[in-house]
C-alpha cells in the first residue's frame, strides 16, 4: 500500500495537482472552538494569577477542580445528545431526583423493619446501632438505583425523539417538570439525607480526595477519557457525529438513527444521574429544589466548550474547557470580590462572544 | 433478449400511492447482470419513488421485486444492502463534518478488536478509500472532510461507497448532474467498468448525451408509468425526448 505524496509523479498514483493539502492548523482539533476557547482560559489563568496571589494556591484550585467536577460530568453526557443535534433540558431536574433516590434507597435499606431492609442491615447487639450485613453493598444497590431511574428518564427521552418524531426541545422541557415534579412527590418537599452504616462510604467517595485531588475530578477525567474514546474510536461515536451532521445520510448508508438517539438520551441522563448523586454527596443532602436550573449552566458550558447546537461538532476536551473556564471566571469574581451578581450576566456575554468568535474565524480562515 | 443470465432484478406490477397522490402504476422492469439502463423521465414521472423503492426506503403499495431470482420485501435500506442494491443519492448522502474515508464507510466501518474492545480501524478504512479513489481517478484525500470539497470530489465519495461490497445492482440518481465535464466521463468510465464485471446499473440521468453513451437500454417513465422500454440502438434522442414530454404516447 503506498501513500500517494505531492511528490510522486507514477501515473497510477493519484495526484493532487488542484487540491492542496491543508494546513495542520486548519484541521482537527486546531481549527475548532474549542481549540480557542482552551487559549483564553489560559490567558485568563495566566491573568488570574498574577491578579490575586489566592487564585494559585493549593486549596484554591482544589476548590475550583471541585467545583467545575461538579457540572462537568453532566455536560460530558449532554455533549452525546447535542452531537447529533438534539438538546435535554432535564438534566437540572434528574440531578436531583437520581440524588434523592439514592439517599432515599440508602436511608430505607438501612433502617430496620423497613422493607426489604432485613437483607442489608441486622441490629448490633447492643439493640441500638444497626450493622450492614456486607458492607458496602446498600451503597452499591441505591447508587443503582439512582442510577436506574435516570436510565428510565433516558429511555422516555430517546423514545419521544427518536420513534414518536417529538422535538428534543418539547420532549425534555416536560420532562424538567415531570421530573422536579416527583421528585417533590417521592420527598414529599422535604430533603433526604444519605443515611446508614454506609453513608460514610458514600462521603469518601463522592468529598474524598486522592493525595489532594478531588474524587469528583477523578472521575470527570477517567470518563472524559472514555468519552474520547468512544466518540472517536468506535462505530457508535462515528454515527453520533453523522446523525448531527447529516440524519438523513445516516439513515441511507444504513446507520439506525433511532437507536444511536436514544442511546445518546440515555448516556445524558446517566450522566446526570451520576453527577446528580455525587453532588449530594458533596451537600451531605439531596434538597428538593437541588440543582435548580443546572441545565443551563451544563449547556452554557458545553457550547462555549465548542458542542455545536446545530449538530455535528462536540467532544469532551470541549465540554471540560468549557466547565473550566465558566468556574475560573466565577472563582476570579469572587477573589475579585465583584458583587457575584455580576456572575450570570458574563457568562451570558461569554457564550455569546465564544459562538461570535468561531463565526468571525469561520469567515476569515 | 438471451436467456443466457437470469435476471438480476424483476419488478412485476409496482405501484406505489402517497395518500391520494399516485406516484408510480404497473411498472414491469427486468434488468440483466451486465446490463445499464437509463431510466428517463420528466420531474415527478416517478423515477425517484421507483429507485427508492427497489433501494428499501419505503415499500410499495403494490407488485412484488424478485432480485436474484427470489422474492425480496425490503423494509430499510439495509435490506436492500444486504442483498447487493447500492445507490449512489442525488443529494449524496454525505455528512459533512465526517471526512471522506468516515462518509465512504459509513454505516459498514472496519473494525478491529483491542482486546475486549472492538475499535475502528482508521488506517484500514483510509488506505481502502484511498485505493476506491484512485480507482475513480478522483484527486481526494481520505481525511479531508467532505465540507471543504469540491462537487467531484463529494461526486467519487459517494460512488466510492457502492464499491465496498459487491454489489449485484448499483443504482444512481443524476450522477453527472453537478460534476465537471472530465469528472461525467469518470463517471462514464465507471459504469463501463462496472458492467465489465457483470455489475447491473440502473442510470438515472436528464442529460441524454450520457444514457446513449453508455446505456443499453431506455425506459422512459412519465406519469408514474413505463411509456418505453427498448434498446438504445433502435431509438434516437428526439424518439426519447418525444417520449418523455408525451408528444409521442408510447413505443
């Protein structure tokens, strides 16, 4: 197999006399938003530092990789469903109801006389203190449990998108409702509190750090890895990207739109579930009214990362970029001491001018 | 005609209605292994509902398709994949945020196993593109994107695609339609090699320079149904044009 070069003149070969090869800076990842939108976050960075002696110190940037951890893993899921073109408003509303599920399965399994709490939990001998019969296990079985409701979520959202034709727009806007709405239902308004002999489990896992790095951070890296991978290497990250940039070509040469869009709807919702779960963790509760309006900083952060509303353009470099530079900014404010209000007007004005920004590039290279 | 070869695809009876609206009525059509038909016929004579059809887009309201001597129900376009129908779309079919080799194989991508993981395997892809492009004489690059070329180069990408399996019957919808005039005799060349390898081409084309340069056969359609079904050499252009307008109601 030989490579056909510029410089190669035998006949068989092709020859590309008319059309040259683009620059390594056109293409790929250098040509795209996010390669950009990465530059000013180190600019910023760099600003920042020299602007507050605070903003480079180690508990500072434990606190922002915390707290960027927090959306991040969430707009690594919604990125899947804006790569083909489609948009889930629900992600806010499913934080929190995966989180309540969860803490609410905790606390039930480990309180005895509660249903099915006689397989997981015995009574010390003391009558008072109440013992896990494996250890770990309530943890595994209501972090599923979280975890299966968001993956039901998931499924109603693809299956309205993708079989009934519904808009993604419609579709997860009533889901936003339905879901706060049981979750108010299932809590009855009140916060639920992860609960039981292993809580403490759940606190190291969700507020724990390995030697200073945060345990949400660990996880937003390894699944951004597998992001990366699946997006790029296999042939259901290769149909994403064609559905968002052409649906009806994807259908023709045979790809089953239907089934990649809602697999798509289902990796957000497990997304945010998980994210959901871990934010409990870090609050110590699952409030009612947690993560109200996170939806929009999730896809606040994924556009400006470079995900293309449109369809068709997105990764996980991105999605994180984005996260980052939305709570470096926040973070600067605050060390600025700028009245916080001011917080949601720039990030306004950021998303605003990154998509002006690839346009006015689009135009000019 | 010889009995040589059976008949690669047989079409008895099709019709096909959109709610009020017939599209297509009684069209009979045998087509040979090694034949090239043009089908001809005004906008809305039905050409497109008869290719998609036979490509698994929708299935007729009507008549039955034997391909390969057996009786075929095609219900997506994979089915008629399957079975060796490819089609090269008017409007290509290609995405364009994917690069050339990506959209060639789209759908059928090559992969390999890493371990637990099954992977694509790019280079396998891009080396195999770059042969079918070669084969086009076509000057495109497996890993440039399809939105940054020219209407040739998507032209070959798209014909690229019908030559990865082995096909039995390639359709095209207006290949030549937006191409340069080196690239229609490529296209041209490509038929004929098509049908030196006992491949059967349906051509759909409104440019009548191209069905007598390369076609055996002319079916004309017009209001959904079969006017004329004979071999170019005992028809002339104004025979077809006449055909096609109606000034001449059949032959």
């Amino acid at each position: 197999m030989s490579v056909p070069s510029e410089t190669s003149a035998a006949s068989p070969e092709v020859t590309f006399t008319n059309v040259g090869a683009s620059r390594w800076w056109h293409r790929g990842v250098f040509a795209s938003q996010t390669a950009y939108v990465t530059l000013a976050l180190i600019a910023l960075i760099v600003i920042m530092s020299f602007a507050s002696p605070y903003f480079l110190t180690q508990g500072n940037l434990q606190n922002v990789a915390k707290n960027f951890s927090f959306i991040a893993i969430a707009t690594l899921g919604i990125t899947f469903v804006i790569i083909t073109g489609g948009i889930d408003l629900s992600v806010g509303s499913l934080m929190c109801f995966a989180a309540m599920i969860t803490s609410m399965v905790m606390t039930s399994l480990s309180t005895p006389g509660m249903p099915l709490s006689s397989l997981f939990v015995h009574l010390a001998a003391d009558g008072k203190t109440v013992v896990a019969n494996v250890p770990g296990l309530i943890l595994i079985v209501s972090v599923l449990a979280g975890l299966a409701v968001s993956l039901v979520v998931g499924l109603i959202n693809g299956a309205c998108v993708a079989l009934l034709g519904l808009s993604p727009f419609v579709t997860t806007l009533g889901m936003l409702s339905i879901v706060r709405g049981l979750g108010y239902v299932v809590s009855n308004g009140k916060g639920s509190f992860p609960g039981g002999p292993d809580a403490d489990y759940f606190y190291a896992l969700t507020q724990g750090d390995v030697y200073g790095v945060p345990a949400p951070f660990i996880y937003l890296i390894l699944l951004a890895l597998v992001m990366a991978l699946v997006l790029h290497h296999t042939a259901f990250g290769r149909h994403v990207f064609a559905i968002g940039g052409n649906e009806k070509a994807a259908e023709l040469t045979g790809v089953s739109v239907p089934r990649v869009k809602i697999e798509v709807y289902v990796v957000g919702a497990l997304a945010a579930g998980l994210q959901g779960i871990i934010i409990s963790g870090w609050l110590g509760s699952a409030p009612a009214n947690m993560a109200t309006s996170y939806e929009l900083n999730v896809i606040a952060a994924a556009v400006i990362g470079g995900a293309n509303l449109a369809g068709g353009i997105g990764g996980p470099l991105g999605a994180i970029v984005g996260c980052v530079l939305l709570e470096v900014i926040r973070n600067g404010l605050v060390l600025a001491q700028v009245n916080s209000y001011w917080q949601q007007t720039l990030v306004g004005v950021i998303i605003i001018a990154a998509v002006l920004v690839d346009r006015i590039r689009a135009r000019l290279l | 005609m010889a009995a040589a070869a059976l008949p690669v695809l047989e079409l008895k009876g099709l019709g096909k209605q959109f709610g009020a609206i017939r599209a297509l009525h009684g069209v009979d059509l045998t087509i040979r292994p090694g034949e090239v038909v043009g089908l001809m016929g005004d906008n809305g004579a039905g050409k497109s509902t008869l290719v998609r059809i036979i490509a698994g887009n929708f299935p007729p309201s009507q008549g039955t398709i034997h391909f390969g001597g057996r009786e075929v129900h095609f219900h997506r376009p994979m089915d008629s994949r399957s079975v060796g129908i490819e089609v090269v779309y008017q409007d290509l079919a290609l995405a364009n945020n994917l690069t050339a080799a990506a959209n060639v194989f789209l759908g059928r991508e090559l992969k390999r196993n890493f371990g637990p993981l099954v992977l694509l395997d790019h280079k396998g892809m891009e080396a195999r593109a770059l042969e079918l492009f070669r084969e086009l004489r076509s000057e495109t690059r497996p890993h440039d994107l399809v939105k940054d070329m020219s209407g040739g180069q998507r032209q070959a990408v798209a014909i690229a695609r019908t030559r990865l399996s082995n096909a039995k019957l390639v359709m095209m919808d207006e290949p030549t339609a937006a191409i340069s005039v080196r690239q229609v005799e490529q296209v041209l060349s490509l038929i004929h090699r098509l049908k030196e390898q006992g491949i059967a081409v349906i051509l759909i084309s409104h440019r009548m320079p191209d069905i007598f340069a390369v076609c055996d056969r002319v079916v004309v359609m017009r209001r959904g149904e079969k006017k004329a079904d004979k071999p170019v050499a005992e028809t002339s252009p104004e025979e077809v044009t006449a055909l096609i307008t109606g000034a001449k109601e059949a032959a």
